[in-house]
C-alpha cells in the first residue's frame, strides 16, 4: 500500500503540467467562485471582528469585579488573550492560503483519486482523503 501511494507522487510534475494547461484555456464556473467568495468572505469578517474584539480589551480590572478577581490574575488574562489573538491570525491566515490554494489548483480532486486508485471502500477511501489533506 505504502509502495501504491509513493507510486503516485512519482506523477506529481505531470499533475502539475495538467493544472498549469487547465488555468491557461478556461475560466472557473460559477459555484467555485461562488465558493471562493464565501470563503473569502467569511475570513475578512472573521478579521474584523477579532480585531473589533481585541480593540475593547484592557488590563484595568472592571470596578464591579474588584472584590471577586485578582487584578494581577485579570492583567496576565488579557496579556494571554492578546499573545493568543496574534497566533490565531497566523494559524487562521495560514489555513485559509492553504485551503484556497489547494481549490485552486484542484488538489481535492487529486487526492480524491489517488484516494480511490489506493481502495474502492468508501469508508478507506475518506479515510484515505483526510489523511491527505490532514498531511
């Protein structure tokens, strides 16, 4: 199985060759850009709110709280929350590059059929493809 999938790595440059051809003479149809919108879409939104978010932060203790919550422990909180706020953007960037990169160049279907080539079960053959992806 392992000598199976590594065969198929073996035809990358001709996949790669089949996609540069297909972008040169033709234009995406309407639900993939329909798709690629939604996407785009929802990562600028996420973005604008994380960022409204983050604007509303402070390390001053609210007075209500006070008496119920260490303003030091508070202070380290919103410091935390900042540091992970950051990471999020990165990691949520990466992902969707990642994502919109592999619909544009149709690597799902790829890994669908490389899935399919490897077992016919329908149950190996997702797990097969999320494995793939998940890689």
């Amino acid at each position: 199985m392992l000598l199976s999938i590594l065969s198929y790595f073996s035809f990358l440059p001709l996949f790669i060759n089949d996609i540069v051809a297909h972008h040169n003479d033709s234009f995406y149809n309407a639900p993939f850009m329909l798709i690629m919108l939604i996407i785009m879409f929802n990562y600028i939104l996420e973005r604008i709110l994380d960022f409204l978010n983050s604007n509303y932060w402070s390390d001053k203790l609210p007075d209500e709280l006070n008496d119920v919550y260490d303003s030091d422990k508070y202070k380290k909180s919103q410091q935390y929350k900042r540091i992970n706020d950051k990471f999020a953007l990165l990691t949520n960037t990466f992902s969707f590059l990642v994502v919109t990169g592999m619909l544009f160049f149709h690597l799902f279907g790829y890994f669908d059929t490389v899935a399919r080539t490897i077992t016919q079960n329908p149950i190996w053959v997702a797990l097969v493809f999320f494995g793939m992806v998940m890689f």
